[in-house]
C-alpha cells in the first residue's frame, strides 16, 4: 500500500520531513497546537541543525487514530 504522501524525489511519506507550518495544514490546526503536541510527547519532533521538522508517517498516525 502506497501512501498518499510523496516527496519530490518519489521517496516513501514516512520519510518526507515537514515544518511545524505544514503539519498545521495537514492537521487543521495552529502552529502553536503543534508545539503544544510536542511539549505533551504526543508528536515527536526531528531537529536538524536547530530547524525543527517532524517525520510524515507520525503525522499520518495521528490523522489516523486521532488526538486524545
């Protein structure tokens, strides 16, 4: 099963990394409601050279099963 999410290159979703703003998008939600998921341990945030980014798979995760 092939995910709906791709990145430019054709790589699998679960390794496309995405910006706080984009996961806002995907998830309907601010910014800050995404830092907040952070701060709560229920998204897992990537740091490459101080810029923060988060896995595409986790994101799907949460879409899937949802926020409690």
């Amino acid at each position: 099963m092939q995910s709906e999410v791709e990145n430019k290159a054709g790589s699998p979703a679960g390794l496309q990394l995405l910006t706080k703003k984009q996961v806002a998008n995907l998830l309907a939600c601010s910014v800050r409601m995404v830092e907040r998921l952070v701060a709560s341990g229920t998204l897992t945030a990537v740091k490459i050279r101080g810029a923060v980014r988060f896995r595409s798979s986790d994101i799907e995760q949460i879409m899937m099963k949802g926020v409690a």
